[in-house]
C-alpha cells in the first residue's frame, strides 16, 4: 500500500489519481501519520462500500471497547451489578 502525504495530494492530485487506478488504495499522512484512505470506487457500488467501510469502523470500535473492558476487569461484572449502575445514573439524572 501507497502511503502518500497530504501537501503531494495537494500538489501531485492528477498524477495520484492515476496511480489510484493501479493501487485501489492509499494511505494519506500528514506529519508522518495516516490521517486517511483513499479508495477507488466503482460508481454503482459507491453506496455498498460507505455501508461496509462504516460496518468495519462499527466492529473496530466494539472490539477497543470490548479489549479496554478486559484490560479494566469490567468484562467480568453481572447482570445484577450492570443493572445497578443503571438505577444509580438514571437517579442522578433525575435529581
């Protein structure tokens, strides 16, 4: 995969966008760091790849949040204890 920075987008945008027909995708930087990907579409299948590209970004974040719970021990209270924090916040919101 191409990594490509934002200030060559810029000023080389023809001469990228040529190159995206033969990569399908790269990676844009700024300051050294991906900030974005660029991806060549079909037009009639624009649609399907927003819906797939935003499914993915969906299962990435359940994924953090699901590692970050491990790593804090929260994936192992109960039923009972979820419940609780509930009542307890709706309470607070309450008042």
């Amino acid at each position: 995969m191409k990594f490509i920075s934002v200030r060559n987008l810029r000023l080389r945008s023809g001469e990228i966008w040529r190159q995206l027909q033969q990569e399908k995708e790269m990676v844009i930087t700024l300051n050294g760091r991906p900030v974005a990907i660029l991806a060549g579409v079909e037009g009639e299948d624009v649609m399907e790849y927003l819906a797939t590209l935003r499914r993915t970004r969906a299962m990435l974040s359940v994924n953090k949040i699901q590692e970050r719970a491990r790593q804090t021990g929260k994936d192992k209270i109960t039923a009972a204890e979820i419940d609780k924090e509930i009542r307890a916040v709706r309470r607070s919101r309450t008042r």
